[in-house]
C-alpha cells in the first residue's frame, strides 16, 4: 500500500518513454540509469512498479500546437 506522499506507479516497458531499441545489439533496453535492483527487476519483466514510467506519447508535440 502506497504512503501518503508516495505516488504509485504502473505500466509496461512497451509504452514508456525510455524504452529504445539498441540498434547496436538488436534489442529493445531501458535508457534509464538502473541500479542492481531494478536491473533484475526489468530482466525478470517485474516493472508494474517502476518509478521511472512515463508513458510515452508519439504525438505530445502535435497536441501543443493545436
């Protein structure tokens, strides 16, 4: 259960913002800096809490010119 200040977060590494694909090694990372933890915890797939998810909008530019 999340603390009162404490914002809880959750989605898929498919629609985050710092999911890229490596073209160098063929496979899609996170371009976050993880530490230990969170590097097993996004091998493992275990990302329904990640603090660093921002879903990622394709067309957030276009919405501010309208």
């Amino acid at each position: 259960m999340p603390q009162k200040n404490e914002k809880m977060v959750s989605g898929n590494c498919e629609t985050c913002e710092f999911y890229d694909y490596d073209e160098e090694y063929e496979v899609y990372t996170c371009s976050m800096r993880l530490d230990e933890d969170e590097m097993r915890r996004f091998m493992l797939k275990d990302t329904q809490n990640c603090p660093y998810y921002r879903f990622y909008d394709e067309y957030k530019s276009v919405h501010k010119q309208i």
